[in-house]
C-alpha cells in the first residue's frame, strides 16, 4: 500500500507541475477550463499534503476536476459568447466543493 501511495504523489505532482509548467510557457493553451482545472488539482492535493484525505483519492479526484471545468466552460460558450474563469471554477466547486467536503469528513 505505502508503494501505491508514492505512485498516487507522483502522477499528481507530475500532472499538476507539467500542466503548470505548459501553462507558464505557453500561454496559447491558458484556456479558463484549464486554469480552472489547476487551480482545483493544487487546491485538493495541498488538502491531500496536509493530511485531510489519503492521496489514493487523489486518483478519482483530479479526473472530475479535469472535465467539470470545461463541460462549464462549453456550455458557457454555448449560452453567451464570453465566459469569465471566476464562473467556471465557481460552478465546478459547486460539485467538487460538496464531494470533498464529504471525503474528509467520511476519511477521519
């Protein structure tokens, strides 16, 4: 179990740290889905550092986190012609906000 945990530590930290490094040098790939989507990945594997949930979760969370940003962000496009990156993560948190707070209150 402790090998699966280092497994589930990197593939996070190399998701996140290469998406950020893609993001900083290459600005044509800043999409707000995207940024959305970082944003919520640092935000749940700093609740995973700090001992709130096992990184195991992680596995199962960081995927949500991908595609709920940009399902927004298409049916944004889709109703209005601007979509602004504080709504996007806004009504992604909606559904993420829930599923984590649950996750730590069922992991102590």
């Amino acid at each position: 179990m402790q090998v699966l945990t280092y497994v589930a530590w990197g593939a996070a930290f190399f998701f996140a740290g290469s998406w950020t490094f893609g993001l900083l040098v290459r600005p044509d790939y800043r999409l707000k889905s995207t940024v959305a989507s970082l944003l919520l990945w640092w935000l749940e594997i700093g609740l995973a550092l700090l001992g709130f949930y096992s990184p195991l979760h992680l596995f199962w969370l960081m995927p949500i986190s991908l595609f709920l940003p940009n399902a927004y962000m298409q049916a944004e496009i889709r109703s209005r012609l601007e979509s602004h990156l504080s709504t996007i993560l806004l009504k992604s948190s909606v559904i993420i906000g829930p599923v984590l707070g649950l996750l730590i209150y069922f992991s102590r």
